[in-house]
C-alpha cells in the first residue's frame, strides 16, 4: 500500500490530469465543483486531503465517477471490475464475435491509456460454429449465394 502522503500526491495528480484533459481552467473548475479555487488547488498539488463530498464535487464537476475518485483517495478498495467486464463483454448475445472483441480491445487501449494494467487482453478465438453464427456470409447463406 502506498503511503498516505503519496495517495493525496497521486489524487491531486489525477484530478489535475482530468481537469485539463477537460480544458477546465481551475477558475472554471472552482466553479463548476462548487469548491473554492484555492482549496481546489491546494488538492491538486497534494496539500489537502478532500473529504468524501468533496471528491463527489469533483467527479460531478469532471464528469466522472465518484467511486473512481474514492478508490484512487483509498476510501473505497479497488475491485478487478475490468477482468469482470472483459468477460461480460465475451459473452454478450447481442453482439457479434467482431463487435466483442473490438469493444475489448478498445476497452484494453482506453485502460492503458489511462495508466491502469491492460486487463484480460488474450482475443477471442471464435469457433467455426461461432463465425457462421454470426457471419451469415461465413456459413455460405449471404445474399447472392
């Protein structure tokens, strides 16, 4: 576990990081959080520690989960929700084999992206049944044939 002063480091770092992704001036930010701009600099730059209704201004402000921000200030434990998704991506009937594992492999990209582990990132070997499931060209019965 990291230690406390570096969690409000990595916190304000994070925030700030959203913030101007956003292009969010911190007045701006102030703002729409409802936070006065001081305070909101002072946890950008790891000074404060922001308390749970804080952190929910926040995430409104930057339109993100709450829950993100509680799990990255260690108010929340961190589950492997990604591995979980990943599966229930796999195994949705509304879409096919294709979509599947585009949706995956863009989920994977976004979560590098963001810096967190790439999760289960092994593609999806559809089995011949599969393909002509959900390719009726596959199967010799398109249009035309």
């Amino acid at each position: 576990m990291r230690e406390i002063p570096d969690r409000w480091a990595d916190l304000g770092e994070f925030i700030r990081q959203q913030r101007e992704t956003a292009r969010l001036s911190l007045r701006r930010f102030s703002q729409l959080a409802g936070i006065s701009n001081p305070y909101l600099s002072q946890i950008e730059r790891g000074l404060r520690k922001p308390s749970a209704e804080v952190l929910q201004q926040i995430a409104k402000a930057l339109q993100l989960s709450a829950e993100t921000l509680y799990v990255r200030a260690g108010i929340l434990d961190a589950d492997d929700g990604g591995a979980d998704l990943v599966q229930r991506i796999r195994s949705d009937p509304y879409l096919d084999a294709h979509q599947r594992e585009a949706l995956v492999r863009i989920y994977v990209s976004f979560c590098r992206e963001n810096g967190y582990p790439a999760r289960e990132e092994t593609p999806e070997s559809p089995s011949s049944s599969d393909t002509a499931a959900d390719d009726p060209d596959a199967a010799g019965g398109g249009p035309g044939r």
